[in-house]
C-alpha cells in the first residue's frame, strides 16, 4: 500500500474513533501526546477510551470554527459558502446543526433525521446525503455501499473547489426537500 493511502486510511480511522490526547505505557506511566506540527489545529475527541473499553465524556466543545481552522486555507471559504448555503435552506437548521470531534458536521430538520454530513479532511469537504432522487447525469455523485451503514446517507459527493460547490448544491437542495 502507498504511504500516503496508508496514513490517510490511519487519519480516517482516527477521525472516525476519536484521538487520545494521552498514551498509557504498559507500566502505568502516562506519556504525554506530541504537540500538534506546525500550522495544524489538534481537535480531540470529546469521548475517551476507558481500561474497560467503555467511553467517558470529556466535556469537550467542538465548534464550526474548529473544523474550519483543520482543512487547508483554500478550503475554508468553500466550507463557509456551504454552511451559508445549507443554513439558507431553512431557518431551523442552524438548531439542527452538530460539529462533532471526528471532523464532522451534522444538518437535521429538528425532529427529523440526518439529510446530510459534512466530513472535513485537510485537502478535501466529502459530503454525505440523503438521496433526494435527482438526476446525475454529470456523475457528480456516488453512490454508498449499504455495507458502510449509512443508514439513510446514500449519496457521497466530494468537494476540492468551488466550482465541486455549485454542482453538489441541487442535490443537497433534494435530500433537504426529500427528507421528512
């Protein structure tokens, strides 16, 4: 395997689980985790692993601002331009918005499900929506393996620029209007 897919797959999975801010060594001794490099933004989960395996709550807040600091600078204004837009579609939204320690920010109709999902990784916005039955004759879309547990995420779009933007904004508008 590539070294680059190899450390994407390792970053996907720790987004995924959340990352441990401490590591406990085989004789009880706690090391410290390595400061964050240069120009990156460390983001925690606000859940962390217990010896027993179960999770504890750290009561740690994630905010929209967050994972916007986490993706590269050319991203930011696209990822600004797609909360703007998203938020736009109805006012509740922004009560149904839920950034969440794993780069992701959720959008629900209050009292509804999920219509789509927001992952923010540093060199790309990978959206996850409903399926709102709008034509792709572009192939701007693809489809998620019932196999992944999406649920009723069953579209993934990725976005690396803005013109990525305008093309996935029909089908966000269809799993908005799609989902009840």
């Amino acid at each position: 395997m590539p070294l680059k897919a190899a450390i994407r797959a390792l970053e996907d999975v720790a987004d995924e689980i959340g990352r441990i801010e401490s590591a406990e060594e085989p004789n009880g001794a706690v090391d410290a985790a390595p400061p964050p490099q240069s120009g990156e933004k460390s983001v925690s989960s606000s859940r962390q692993p217990r010896k027993d395996g179960s999770q504890k709550s750290t009561g740690g807040i994630v905010t929209f601002d967050d994972h916007a600091a986490y993706t590269n600078a050319p991203l930011r204004p696209i990822l600004y331009e797609l909360r703007s837009r998203v938020l736009g579609l109805d006012g509740l939204l922004r009560q149904g918005e839920q950034c969440t320690a794993g780069r992701r920010i959720a959008y629900k109709i209050p009292g509804s499900k999920i219509f789509l999902e927001v992952k923010v990784q540093r060199a790309a916005i990978v959206l996850h929506l409903a399926d709102g039955r709008c034509p792709d004759p572009a192939g701007v879309t693809e489809d998620i393996p019932e196999a992944h547990g999406w649920g009723q995420l069953k579209k993934r779009i990725t976005i690396v620029r803005m013109s990525d933007l305008e093309a996935a904004m029909p089908f966000i508008e269809a799993a908005y209007h799609a989902h009840p």
